[in-house]
C-alpha cells in the first residue's frame, strides 16, 4: 500500500478502505484484490498476502496487471502445491 511504511502489517480492514479509494479504472483489479483478501483471511494455510508494483504504487490503470505475493505457513506447503 503505497502510504503504508516498507515492512508495515495491515489487516484485511485497513486493505479493504485503501482498496475502495482506489481510481475507478482499476475497478478490475480491486474486484479481484477483495477476493484475494478475504481468501487470505479465511484460509488458515495462508499468512500473507503483498501487493507490488504499479498498483501498490497508487500508480495503476485499467492495464495494469496484478503483482502479488502470497505466503504459505511451511507446515502446510506440500498441502499447497498438491491443490
């Protein structure tokens, strides 16, 4: 999130209230970023979620792709990659 510091933690509220103030050409995007938010929240497996790139960057438009990261906790790993 492009006003948070480097390394900052948010939690899927603060996510959410930076999507919705994204620009209305990226509506895509955010529609996907929300799923993959609360994904993140409901799937114990998973520990984080990041956003890179022009989006993060508050610089993306209706082309912009999707640059994320998705953490695995390591003792569910093989669970992950077999699915």
């Amino acid at each position: 999130m492009a006003d948070a510091p480097q390394g900052a933690r948010t939690t899927g509220e603060d996510a959410r209230r930076w999507l919705a103030a994204m620009p209305g050409p990226v509506a895509g995007q955010r529609s996907l970023l929300e799923s993959l938010i609360t994904t993140a929240e409901n799937e114990p497996a998973f520990r984080w979620l990041e956003l890179g790139g022009s989006l993060a960057r508050g610089a993306g438009d209706e082309l912009s792709d999707i640059d994320a990261g998705l953490g695995i906790a390591d003792d569910c790993w093989d669970e992950g990659l077999a699915a």
